[in-house]
C-alpha cells in the first residue's frame, strides 16, 4: 500500500484548480444581461429546440470597458425545462432532469455609452460536443469582435494620458 507523502497545502493546491466560481444572475450587469437576453433569444428560434431552456449555470462573465465602447464575454450553461420554447421568459419554468445540456459562449461590442451592440458572435453547443476546437475558434472569434472597429485615425478623449518628464 502506497501513502502520499506530500505537502497537505498541495491537495488544497489541486482542489482548488478544479473548483470554479459559478457567478449569480443578480450579479450580472445591464450588459451582460442584454447579451444574456440575446443569445437566450436567438436559441429558442432554433427549429430543433422545442423545450424551453433557462440559464442553469453562468460560468464566465467579463466586462472590459474601452474608450470606444464595453466589451462583454460570457459563458454560460442552459439546461431544458418543463415549459415549451414559446414560453423561455416565464419564471416558473422548472429545469427537467434531462441529461441534454448546451454550453454557450457570448462575446458582444457595445457603443460607447450606449446599448447598442456593434459587433458580436454567440454559439451554444451541446455541452457534449464542445470540443478544444471548438472552444479555440470561440477565442478566435471573440478577439475579433473585441477589436472590431478600432480605428487608428478615430480617437476619443482619454484614449491616451501624457506623461510630463522630470528631465526637462
């Protein structure tokens, strides 16, 4: 029989690179619930989709501001429930046991000062099928609609600070 002699502090080590934070709705901000509210839109107009789904589990949520506009990113896991798609805004939809759960990704560019998006991309996936692919191509994805729109030519105030040297 075989015993771990290591450190106590490396078992907490381990756990804890395993363990993630899941972040409440309430948290969210008006963006990220927007962008929330979009993708949730646009999966229950799938064809295949008859159920409806809620938002079970919200994995990842970032929200970096630019001088030109917010950038949001999310990820997020959508479980069935026991409503029909038509119904996916009620609150007393209740989440089945259904195995079949879908992984989504959302990343959105919204104009400065405002909540108009600009750019976006939003996928969801069965949790089954996502991929290291599929999760390299949403990185790809969302580097592009982050930097969508940056202009060199086109500043705003504040997009640089100056710095007054002591040498003069």
């Amino acid at each position: 029989m075989t015993r771990f002699t290591g450190a106590p502090w490396m078992v907490c080590v381990l756990l804890s690179l395993t363990v993630y934070a899941e972040i409440p709705k309430n948290e969210l901000t008006d963006r990220q619930t927007q962008a929330v509210n979009i993708v949730m839109e646009h999966f229950h107009k799938r064809e295949h989709i008859q159920n409806a789904f809620n938002v079970f589990s919200i994995t990842e949520a970032t929200e970096t501001e630019f001088s030109a506009g917010a950038f949001v990113h999310l990820q997020f896991t959508l479980k069935p429930t026991t409503c029909r798609k038509h119904q996916w805004k009620q609150p007393d939809c209740k989440i089945t046991k259904d195995p079949r759960s879908f992984h989504c990704l959302a990343c959105f560019k919204f104009q400065y000062g405002s909540h108009q998006v600009m750019s976006e991309v939003k996928d969801c996936v069965l949790q089954r099928h996502l991929s290291a692919e599929r999760k390299q191509k949403w990185t790809e994805s969302c580097s592009e609609v982050k930097h969508k729109d940056e202009r060199p030519g086109l500043l705003l105030p504040g997009v640089y600070s100056f710095l007054k040297s002591g040498n003069q």
